[in-house]
C-alpha cells in the first residue's frame, strides 16, 4: 500500500510537502479528500485536472497522461495519509462534513480498533483532529462510506466476530497447549489449526496465547516466541533484511507475524539513524514556514552553473596529476550561490534533528524514517557540492606551506579534513564569503601540523643510522626499467591484433597505450556512448582474453 503506482503522484506529492506552507497543505489536504470520495474506479483521469484539483494550479507537467481510476484511488489515498502526517491537527468542527472519531466507529460498526487500524493499512482514510480539546484520529464520513461500499464482504465479515468469552479463552490456551507438546516450535501454524477449528482469525489465537504467556512467564506455553526478542536476535533480522530477505521468509523463520517483523526492522533502523545528533548552525528564519519555500528553492544561477561545470570538464588543464585534475571540474561558487547553499544545508539539518528527536525506536514509522533518510542524503549531496567547489583552495594554500621534505599529498590530505570542519562550522549569516573563513581553518591547521611533522620525522631519523647501513639496497635501474617497460608494450601491442576494433579502441583509451592520457571509465563510456558499468564489463572480459592469449603464445600479459 505504500508504494505510489504512478510516479506524477509521488512527485506532487514530494513538491507540495517540501515547498508548500502549513496553511496550503490543509486546504490540498481537504481537496484532496473530497477528490478521493467522488474517484469512480472504471474511469480515466487526467493527470492535469487531477493536480488542478489538488492544489488549484493549471500545471504543464504531463499534459497527454491519462491514470486508471483504481490507481488514482489508490495513489490519491497515499498522498492523502503523506500529506495529513504534514498538517498539525484541525478541530473536527473546522471540517466542512462530520468526522468520527475510531471510539465511535468502531461503536458504530462493532469492530474493534484493531480491526481499524488494519482497515487504515488497507486504504480507510484517517487524519488527526482535535475533539473536545483532545487529539484523536477522526474519519470522515464521505470517506468511511465509500470503504464500507468497497469493502462490503469484508466490513460483513469482521462485525460477525464478537469478543472471545473466558470459555473460549480457555479453550484456546487448552488447545495450544496440547498441540505444542508435539510441535513447540510451530506456533504459528498451530494458531492457523486453532483458527480454522474455532471459526476465529489466527490473529485473534495468536494475541490470545501471546497475552497469557507475557502474564504467566512461569506457565508460558510457546516462551521462546512469545518473549521479548533480544538486541542480538533483532540485529541478525535487520541484517537478513537488508541482504534481500523477504519479509515472509523472516516471518517464517524467527515464527512471528509480518507486522512484528516490521515492527523490529523499523526499531533497529531507527536506532542507527537516531544514534548520533545532528550539528548544524540555527538561524531564526528556520522556524518560520513562509520561509521555507525561499531557503529550499534551487541556487541562483543553477542553470549558468551547470553550463560552466561541463566546460571545466572538459577544459582540465594538461599535465596535472590525476589528483590534481580533477580539482578543475568543479567551478567556483559565487557569494550568493555560497550563501544559498549553506543556508539551504543547515535548513536541513535543522528539519533532520527536529525529526530525530521526534521518533521513538519502538513506535518509528516507516514514513518518517524515509523522510530522514531522504534529507540525509540532500545534506550530504550540498555538503560534497562545497567542498568540490573549493578543494582547489587547498591545493593553492598547501603549495604555499610545503616545503622540499614535505610531501604535497599528505598536507593536501590534512587540508581537504580541515576544509570538511569548515563547511560544518561555518555561519553563513555573518556576510562573509566561505573562502575567507576556510583558509583561515585550512592555515591554523597547517600551523599545528607541520611542526609536529618536522618533529616526529627528525625523530624517527635520529639514531637509525646502523638500520639503514644493514637494510638490503631495493633501488631500481632506471635503464632496466625503462627497456622492461618498452618489453610490455611490445608484448600487448602483438596480443592487440587478436583483439576486435572495439576492444581495441577501450584498452588504448584506459591504458594510455597510444600515447594519450589515462581515461577513467565514465570518460571511455562517453566516448563509446555506453555506460560507465558496461566499459568496466568490457575491460574485464579484454584482460581475461589477454591473459589466455598470453598462456597459448606464452607471453606475459
């Protein structure tokens, strides 16, 4: 249910929650609603006059799109539980049909809660309200008519279920405890067995047994399933998961239900994106929602940027290093561009640690921790946008302290971490340019750091002087070398012509062999016009056919 099935929808859906205000998501919320309850399923409906529908704007997007009536409803029902989770509770009598509360449907219905909040899970639509100064899940009751019309059987099915009486109760623990003489370790095809005996659902056994072992530890019936799992036990769920386990074949294995599976993968993944707090620097725009659109709106000159990345490119000066090189791709940032950004960061991380501190490992849900996740990842993309952009500052900085003992590459590796503390540190409401505040980090650090160097290389030298005489002499013979190297080419260009012209072409742009630089393997894939991954997949393949065209020709390839 938690997947969009139409990518437009998903995509309103991201837009208007992070670049709506509050007051813009509500009214998208109620129209939204009053949308879903008029959707016939057989009908077709165009993406534009849905998206006027929603949000009042005649959009561009998708102009020839046509979405089935069953999946509008299905995606309209997700983007109104995304939306709603956005919007801080209504007063009930703020919204313009009756709303009922769960108590009262499920009252109304003679369903329990649980029994609703499986219907919520299967597409009853719910937001939060405030009813008598208390905040509750309320319903509305276009909404609700229109679940119980489409789940008529089902609705039937459920209010035909009373509570269990005590006779029951122990008629089920009776049967339970019987059967698990024989099968302890088949608890849930046992609660199956008992279910269809006593015209009852697995879930109503399973929650039976379950409440009598967690009251009655010494007198468990099923103790090693019905316990509490240990950290141990749910870390090796969460690392089956994340290799590609299936949630059934979880379920299956450790004898608990899918929703407990779901339950414990979200609580160790909340744990590990909660362990540590997020640093970022406050700013009092932050908290005020008309801002928000301003601070997450893209970066000035975003498309004059862009332009001038591909032409540094492709406009690398020669004979740099590789190292070197690649420091020129990256154009600098101008100092609105620089202020945007960093403001945009920290806006982020500032969201971030506000929903951080808001989820609670046992209760965490899925929603939330994608949405942190999600900002993660924008964070850490602006970050490595700074930092790219400026590591030629290093460079320069580096090349001024170095001296001819030093090595470039280690004081070009101690700035680049101090050029990292500086885009965490710096406050960009102050005015100033980011290159200011860098260089003086980038230098500080270079002051400390290099007198530490001299100190630990002096001595190290000092008294080693009987190790050196005894150590073997491991210098190479530059002529030696140089023939050897001349050798190899030799060897390959003979293994070459048993190669075809594509092949060919690939190993002389990787690897120099016409006197031309060294290209990486998203450069050969442009020039061949295929991917980065299907150059790597053809150099493996043309290393392989060498080697054994080396073994029949006994040549060493």
């Amino acid at each position: 249910m938690r997947t969009y099935k139409n990518p437009a929808l998903k995509q309103l859906k991201d837009q208007q929650v992070r670049f709506a205000p509050a007051e813009k998501r509500l009214a998208q919320l109620e129209r939204a609603e009053r949308l879903l309850s008029e959707i016939d399923p057989n009908k077709k409906y165009p993406y534009q006059y849905v998206c006027y529908r929603i949000t009042e704007f005649r959009s561009d997007s998708y102009p020839h799109l046509l979405i089935d009536g069953a999946d509008l409803e299905h995606d309209l029902t997700l983007f109104i539980q995304d939306l709603a989770e956005t919007v801080p509770a209504v007063p009930a009598e703020n919204i313009p049909e009756p709303v009922l509360t769960l108590e009262e449907v499920s009252r109304n219905l003679k369903v329990s809660t649980k029994t609703l909040s499986r219907w919520r899970d299967q597409g009853l639509v719910s937001r939060r309200i405030i009813c008598n100064g208390r905040r509750k899940v309320g319903i509305r009751q276009s909404l609700l008519q229109r679940f119980l019309r489409n789940h008529q059987e089902q609705v039937e099915k459920s209010s035909r279920f009373t509570q269990l009486t005590e006779n029951e109760k122990m008629e089920i623990l009776r049967r339970a405890r019987r059967m698990a003489r024989y099968a302890p370790d088949r608890f849930t095809e046992i609660c199956r067995r008992i279910a269809r005996k006593m015209g009852r659902s697995p879930e109503t056994i399973r929650y039976t047994i379950k409440a009598h072992d967690q009251a009655n530890p010494q007198e468990a019936i099923f103790p090693n399933v019905t316990g509490v799992l240990d950290e141990q036990t749910k870390q090796a769920i969460y690392a089956s998961y994340r290799r590609g386990v299936s949630i059934n074949a979880l379920a299956e294995r450790f004898d608990r239900t899918r929703t407990s599976m779901h339950r414990i993968i979200n609580e160790v993944r909340a744990k590990q994106l909660i362990q540590e707090p997020i640093s970022y620097i406050p700013h009092e725009s932050f908290d005020d929602p008309s801002k928000a659109e301003e601070i997450l709106a893209p970066m000035p000159d975003e498309e004059k940027y862009e332009a001038a990345r591909a032409k540094a490119r492709a406009s690398v000066p020669k004979g740099l290093p590789p190292e070197l090189a690649s420091l020129y791709e990256v154009p600098l940032l101008s100092r609105e561009q620089e202020a945007h950004l960093f403001r945009k960061m920290n806006f982020l991380k500032h969201q971030a640690e506000k929903l951080r501190q808001s989820i609670v490992p046992s209760r965490a849900r899925s929603s939330d921790l994608d949405r942190l996740e999600e900002l993660n990842r924008e964070i850490l993309k602006i970050k490595e946008l700074l930092v790219s952009a400026n590591m030629r500052l290093v460079a320069s900085i580096v090349k001024q302290h170095v001296g001819p003992a030093d090595n470039f590459f280690e004081l070009l590796s101690d700035g680049n971490l101090s050029l990292l503390r500086a885009v965490e540190k710096f406050d960009f409401s102050r005015g100033n340019k980011f290159s200011t505040y860098a260089t003086w980090a980038i230098r500080k650090n270079l002051a400390r750091s290099l007198p530490t160097e001299k100190t630990y290389r002096d001595r190290f030298m000092t008294g080693f002087e009987e190790v050196l005489e005894t150590k073997s002499d491991t210098r190479s013979n530059e002529y030696e070398d140089e023939a050897s190297a001349q050798r190899a080419v030799q060897q390959v260009n003979r293994l070459k012509e048993f190669l075809d012209e594509r092949e060919r072409k690939i190993l002389d742009l990787r690897f120099g062999l016409n006197n031309g630089p060294r290209l990486t393997l998203e450069q050969v894939g442009k020039i061949m016009d295929i991917t980065k991954e299907r150059v790597r997949q053809l150099e493996v393949r043309i290393k392989k056919k060498l080697r054994e065209l080396g073994n029949k020709l006994h040549i060493e390839a």
